[in-house]
C-alpha cells in the first residue's frame, strides 16, 4: 500500500502528534543545523537470552512490522507495565536483523533493552544540545542503510535529545526530512517515570518547548503517526495484583487501591538475599549499599575523588570517597574507551591497587583493570544577545567510574523485571509514575516487601499524559489496529 494512503487515513483518524501543545511551540523550524566529525557503532548488539520461541506474537507487533515494511513513518507502542513493549523491541530486533538502530535514553534502559543509549549511538553530548553538536558520522553509509530506529523507554527521552536524534540522522543520512526519513518506532509508557532534567534547563524546555515530554520535539511538530495500546500484563500474571497496578498506574480509585495492596503485602525492615532494595533517591540507596558493604568481610580501601569547579546535576559520577571492599558488587559508571564494559555494567571487586581496580564482569566473568578517568560538566544558558544557547565549562571531576550496586534508584530500576523487590520509599516519591515504576518490576504480591504502607500521596499520577492517553484512545478507537490492518490489505 502507498505509504501516503496509510498517512492520510492515521491524519484524518487523528493520529498527529502536538495536537493539544501551545501555539508558542508550534512553529515550523528545524531542529538545528550542523557541524562536522564522529564515529558511531551501529550493529545491534542485542544481548538478551530471551527466549522468543516461547512468546505470543501479538496482533499489534505483525500490524507494526506491516506499517515499516510499507514505509509508515512513525509508529508509537504503548501500554502498561510488562505488556510486552520491549518483548516486541526483540522481536522486532529478529524480524528486521541486522538493519534497525536500537537505543534507549539511559544506560540502564539501553542495558535492558540490548542496544546503546541514544547519546552514544547519535554522538550527543549529555545536557541540552545545540546544533554544533550534531556530527558528521564517518560511516555514514550504515546510517544510510538502516531501515528503522526503535526507541525504548521513550517516556524518558527528552523533547530537545529527539531533536538532536533527528537532526542527525537528517544530515548523517543526507535526506532532508524528520529523522533522515528513516522509519521510528517509539515505545514506551507515559505513566512511568519522565525525563531527568536539571533544574537549571527546566526553564529552556519551559521557553523552547512547553514542557520536556518528548512529543514536544520540533520534529514531530503536526507529524502524523499511528498508535497501539498494549492491554494484556504479562509481567505478572496474578490478576489480583494486575488489577492493583492498573489503578495505581492511573490514579483510578487511589484510596481503596492503596489500602489493597498494603493489605496484601509484608511490611518489613527485613530484606532477605536476592531482593532488590528500591528507592527513590541516591542517598538512600547510598546508605543501604553501605549497609550492605560493612557486612562484608576484609578490608575496606577508599579512593578520593577530585573536583575543581563545580558539577551541577544531583550528584557526581562517581561518590568522592569511593569505599570498597573485595567482593562488593559495583556497577561501572562510564563507558570504558575499549568497550570492554559500558556505563550500567554490574561487576564484583576481585583485587584493590593504589591506581587500578580488578573487576570481575557478571556478563562475562572476565577480569577487567579500572584506571580513574576524568569528567567535565558544562552549564548552559539562553544568551539573550545572540538569541542562541551557548555553554561554559563549569568544572571537572577526576576518580574511578564505579559505585556500590545491591540497592538501585527506581529510575535505574525501570523496564527491568525483579523477581524480588523491597520498596523503601524514604523521604517519598518525587516523581509522577515512580512509585508504580517500582511495585511493577515486581512478578508477584508475594515477591514484593514494604518498609512502610503506602499512602494516596506516595502515587504521583501525571495528568498531562492522563490527557494524552484520553486523546490517544480516542483516536485508537477510531482506528483500531483491526481496521488498520484492513486498510493495509486494501
Ligand atoms: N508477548 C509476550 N509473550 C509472552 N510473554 C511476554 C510477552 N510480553 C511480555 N512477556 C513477559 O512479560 C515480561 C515483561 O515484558 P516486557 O519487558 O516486554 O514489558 P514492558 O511492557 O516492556 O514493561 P516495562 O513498561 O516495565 O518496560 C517479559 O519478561 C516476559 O516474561
Ligand atoms: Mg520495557
């Protein structure tokens, strides 16, 4: 079928993206324009064991694969979650080998997901981007020839990276279009947890694009794309549990589906071997990682981490006094520059020198040496005289890439599957859809722990997405992927 037939029945149905964002916003611009150089790995590497064989192959995973093969430009996968959004990402992986670029906003995500972050495999800097940064790949031509980009946990990827993804693609591909012209499939849940933005850029996305949400990218300004609600959980098959996250998710009945979970669950301070400890922010991971570490036997070494200037963001990346143990379990902060293990990858302290670290990969069982490296972090800023946004280098930070890793921050937790979770809330949730990010990596009500009940107030529902969910499934309605199938086959 003509590709422009398929876009001309989703734009009439109502599938545009932006529909209901200011006026202020909606401009016709380009992204950015460009500069030169940089080198981008880009075969898939997708390392999950996970057995495809064993899968329901949904209605909605064959209809996406029909719209790529004729060439339907950009495709959203929702739902829940465990409905089996990154299930389709592996098996759209399979279906479409060897010519998909795989990538997901943060480190643990792209981990999950078996691709790269989206920073790496763009060649973006980390903080806002601006149209100098956008480079020339070298190997252009696998960019060229790649035949669709999928997009994990897109709930976390910023308007301005979607941006910075399509200004790239568009130079690196030579095609003058939203993303080069290559096909997008974007998955992920809204109701889960949104972007991380520094305070200082909150009031950029305020000025340039309303809010951080990636649908207020530029590049999809009036783009017309299709839609599937994934509705089926299967991440947990307890209906009762099931019925429990679906309320939470979206704020339906907070009181009484608080009470019922509180009522099904062990409140307790006692977390046993192989749970996950969960909790909103670092510092109180960082307390319950050294908890965890005083436990081990041997003796502790620290590393001092060096700081000039100063680093915004919450925190550095990598604690300045770095205390570990032989046997403590860590996780790599940074890529190493010879790619033997990336920012995300988990380890275990195997032999402490003054200026090396000996890390034993989980993946592998390989031992890696660990050197220190150096960070630099820049501020940006809207430069009124210049109507552009410039950067200064606000400082650097020198010390080895690694931090404690048997508690995790929900945020790092999301898209993974724990068979047993504690969820320590702290000081409480911060953020819209993180409290149900945490109690849904969880299989069962009876891997789930509690250090606390939880209250109405400890479930953060974004209502902007609730209003883009309503429209989205309006909009579903009148297309439902039956009929989309059929106008396919027409
Ligand atoms: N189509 C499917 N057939 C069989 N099992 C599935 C299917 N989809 C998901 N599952 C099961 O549910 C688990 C969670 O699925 P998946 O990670 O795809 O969910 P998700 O929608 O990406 O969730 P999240 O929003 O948390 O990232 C999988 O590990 C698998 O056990
Ligand atoms: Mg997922």
């Amino acid at each position: 079928m003509d590709p422009f037939t398929l876009i001309a029945v989703a734009t009439a149905a109502g599938f545009v993206f932006n529909k209901m964002s200011g006026s202020s916003v909606r401009e016709e611009r380009r992204e950015f324009t460009y500069s030169r150089d940089l080198v981008a790995r880009l075969k898939p590497d997708n390392r999950s064991e996970f057995d495809l064989a064993a899968i329901d192959v949904l209605k909605e995973y064959r209809l996406v694969k029909k719209l790529v093969d004729n060439q339907f430009p950009l495709v959203f996968i929702t739902g829940g979650a465990g409905t089996g959004k990154s299930t389709f990402v592996r098996w759209a992986m399979k279906e479409f080998a060897g010519s998909v670029l795989l990538g997901a906003p943060t480190a643990n995500a792209a981990i999950t997901a078996g691709g790269k972050t989206l920073h790496s495999l763009f060649q973006l800097p980390t903080g806002w981007i601006v149209k100098s940064h956008i480079k020339k790949a070298p190997q252009k031509r696998e960019f060229r020839e790649a035949k669709l980009l999928i997009i994990d946990e897109v709930s976390m990827v910023t308007a301005n990276l979607l941006d910075g993804i399509s200004a790239f693609l568009r130079v690196n591909r030579g095609v003058n279009a939203p993303f080069g012209g290559l096909p997008v499939i974007m998955v992920g849940d809204m109701f889960q947890l949104p972007p991380v933005v520094t305070k200082d850029i909150v009031p950029l996305y305020k000025k340039i694009y309303g809010s951080p949400k990636f649908y207020n990218a530029r590049c999809l300004q009036q783009a017309t794309y299709y839609g599937v609600e994934l509705t089926r959980t299967y991440r947990q098959s307890d209906q009762e549990f099931v019925d429990i996250l679906t309320r939470l998710r979206e704020g339906v009945d907070l009181k009484n589906s608080v009470a019922h979970l509180n009522s099904r669950c062990t409140i307790t301070d006692r977390v046993g071997p192989g749970t996950v400890w969960l909790s909103p922010r670092n510092r109180e991971v960082d307390f319950r990682n050294s908890e965890e570490m005083t436990r081990l036997s041997g003796t502790a070494r620290s590393y001092r981490g060096l700081l000039s200037g100063q680093f915004s963001g919450d925190r550095l990346p990598a604690p300045t006094d770095l205390t570990v143990k032989v046997g403590a379990q860590i996780m790599f902060t940074r890529n190493d520059v010879n790619k033997r293990w990336i920012n995300g990858s988990i380890g275990v302290v195997r032999r402490l020198l003054n200026d090396k670290i000996f890390i034993e990969l989980a993946e592998t069982g390989k031992i890696v040496d660990v050197g220190r490296v150096k960070w630099t972090d820049y501020h940006y800023f809207y430069n009124k005289k210049s109507n552009r946004i410039d950067r200064t280098r606000t400082g650097s930070y020198q010390q080895f890439p690694l931090v404690p890793a048997w508690a995790s921050t929900i945020h790092k937790s999301q898209g993974k599957t724990i068979e047993n979770v504690h969820l320590d809330l702290g000081a409480g949730s911060f953020e819209t859809g993180q409290t149900y990010v945490a109690l849904s990596r969880c299989r069962s009500l009876s891997g789930l722990t509690l250090s606390r009940p939880l209250t109405v107030a400890d479930i953060i529902v974004d209502y902007e997405s609730k209003q883009f969910y309503d429209g989205l499934r309006q909009i579903i309605k009148k297309l439902p992927p039956k009929k989309m199938m059929q106008t396919l086959a027409g």
